[in-house]
C-alpha cells in the first residue's frame, strides 16, 4: 500500500465541509466524495 502524500486544508474548505454535515449531508458520503480520510473528517 502506498502512503498518501499529506493534504492540508484551507479554512474555506473546512467551513464548507462543516456546513454539509450540519446541513444532513451523511458523513460517509462527504469522505467518499472529498476523497478524506476519516480521521481528517474527523479533525
């Protein structure tokens, strides 16, 4: 298995992804269509 090179976020990006959660959006899907691991969801 090959490592990933790290990502970083931009605060946008993060605010986005906060927002589709609160909005009901599942949070297997976000991971699946931002491609993020569940710890970086997490975080």
């Amino acid at each position: 298995m090959t490592r990933r090179a790290r990502r970083s976020f931009t605060k946008e990006f993060k605010e986005q992804i906060v927002q589709l959660h609160a909005s009901g959006k599942p949070r297997a899907e976000i991971i699946k269509e931002y491609e993020l691991t569940p710890s970086a969801f997490d975080k």
